[in-house]
C-alpha cells in the first residue's frame, strides 16, 4: 500500500469540515492533513467582532499549523514549500493562485468545485445551478490551473436537485458528496493511478458572484423559471417582492397551475401565496416581513393577509450565466 499522502487543505468555507472530517477519520489511512491555509480572520455579526472561521477552528483544535495569508506571495509560498507537502487540496478558499504556488506541493494542487464541470465555472456555481433549473449538480475533482476552473478532472460526485431544494439544501448535499469522491480518488492519487481528463471548453458556462441586485422577480417569466430563481437564491441574496409597501422575502417557491395578468394574486392559503405568470402560478412557500423571521407562507398570511387580485410589480432578473 502506498505512503499516505500529506495534505495541505487551502479553504475558508465550512462547506469543506465533512471532507476535511473524513480526512482525519477514515481517510487518514491514504492522507494526513499537515496544515491549513485560511483567510484572514474578520469581523462578523452586528458587533463585527474579529472571528475565526470555522476551517481555522477545526485546524486549532486538531494542533495543527494555520497559515492566514492576506495575499499570497513569494515568502508564503516558501512556508508552502517547506511543509514538504505531497498535494494541496482545495475547496472554497478565496484566493487566486499563482502559477509557482500551484507548482509548489510534489503533486500539484488539485480543487473540489461545486458544479459537473464545464458547466458552472465561477463564484457561484451551486446557487446558479438551482436558479438556472438544473435537476442535477455535484462536485468535481479538478487540477487547479491558471485559467479559471479550466483544469482536467479526474472524478465527479453527482447531486439531484429535488423541486423543493435550494441553494442551502443542495451546499449541504455538495458539502457530503465531497467524503466518497475523495475516497475514491486519494487512494488512486497516493498510487500514481488517477487519470485526468480535459474538459470540453467549448460547452463551459460561467457565473458570477451574486449581489443583492440579482433578487428580483419578473413575473412575465414562466412559474417554473421564477421558483427555480427563487430556490437557488436563497438564502443569499433571496427574492423579494413589495406587498402593501413592505419588502417581502421569498425563501421556498414551486410552480403549480394556475392562469392570470403576469404579478396578479390568485388565492392566499395555507398552501401558500399564488402568483400569476406568463405560463402557470409561482406559489410561495416561505414569506418573511422586514424584522420578521421566514415563515411558512400560511402562518405568514395569518400575520400579513394578503387578497386576491393584488398586483405585484415585476422587475427585469439580471442574467446569471454567460458562455
């Protein structure tokens, strides 16, 4: 059996502490995470006070060495090098890497990216995913290249999408997926077994990173076009739409039948709130008032009624995927 690997995870995101987990549990047979390299720690919360992330609190616990970085240069790149590391191992860091970085552990550096490549390259792959309408996702195992997340892929883990999912179901989904593609692949890694293959550059797709902007709804779309937008948008930045002069917070939509003036209030029940479209009704499922905590949509309207007939103003929806 070959020599575990050492590792060096780069990460920021606690999308990554089920793989890293693993790394240190069943998986430390063919790997040993020797260190960590993080962002910086910021503030956070209301108090902005000065945190550590929850990838540099896992390291500390387990002693080992945290390397927080602001940028990336050559000096950092020698505490690298003298870690003696076999491969880096990256997921949701927050960097962009050098050429001479990446060239730095014996075996290169290889990233676990959100989306079945080439489709998705970019800052926002899993939201982008569900808002796009996909019934399936995953994770892939890619050689980090200059060029952004072009690199060959050795292996990919794949997600469903279900019609109730968003964007915060399907990270924790992608988050766990990440466990058996690393058990597969490591131990062909450790053997100088795993093959790469380039992708199809001429099918990549890209997203951006979203804004708050993007949280728009334009009701002239299909229902299955807006409850898709919906689920992948949340919870960051999340649809909203104005009811009686509140901004409301759209967290959990599906599209049922239903037939009207494009933004026209159908029914209001415990089913939820319905919308008409260019084709079908949006039914919203989880509603929240400014100050107020995201309810199901029939508690919600007991609070905040809603007639039918209400017209609710559409908004032009930014693209979120270019080629």
């Amino acid at each position: 059996m070959a020599a575990p690997l050492n590792i060096v995870f780069l990460g920021s995101d606690p999308i990554a502490l089920p793989l890293l987990e693993w790394l240190a549990g069943e998986g430390a047979a063919v790997s040993r995470v020797t260190a960590v390299f993080t962002q910086p720690d910021r503030p956070v919360g209301r108090g902005q006070k000065i945190t550590a992330n929850a990838i540099k609190t896992w390291a500390l616990a387990r002693g080992l060495p945290v390397y927080q970085p602001e940028k990336l240069t050559e000096d950092v790149r020698l505490q690298l090098a003298a870690l003696a590391t076999d491969v880096g191992l990256i997921m949701a860091y927050g960097h962009i890497l050098k050429q001479a970085f990446i060239d730095t552990p014996r075996l290169g550096m290889l990233n676990l990216h959100t989306s079945l490549l080439p489709k998705y390259r970019g800052a926002s792959p899993i939201q982008t995913a569900v808002a796009n309408g996909e019934r399936e996702t995953g994770v892939s195992l890619m050689r980090i290249v200059k060029q952004l997340d072009a690199g060959p892929v050795a292996d990919a883990e794949r997600v469903p999408i279900g019609t109730h999912d968003t964007a915060l179901e399907i990270e924790s989904k992608l988050s766990a997926a990440c466990v058996p593609l690393l058990a597969r692949a490591l131990p062909k890694l450790a053997a100088g077994e795993l093959a790469f293959t380039e992708q199809n550059h001429a099918d990549a797709t890209f997203c951006r990173k979203l804004v708050k902007e993007d949280g728009v709804l334009n009701f002239e779309e299909s229902a299955a076009v807006l409850a898709a937008r919906i689920n992948g948008l949340f919870p960051w930045p999340s649809c909203s739409v104005e009811i009686a002069g509140q901004s409301v917070k759209i967290g959990l939509a599906d599209d049922v039948d239903g037939s009207g003036t494009p933004g026209e209030v159908l029914g209001a029940d415990d089913q939820g709130l319905r919308v008409a479209t260019r084709m079908g009704a949006v039914r919203f499922l989880r509603m929240q008032r400014p100050g107020g905590k995201m309810l199901g949509a029939g508690e919600f309207l007991r609070g905040f009624p809603v007639v039918a007939g209400t017209r609710l103003l559409s908004k032009p929806m930014p693209t979120l995927v270019s080629f």
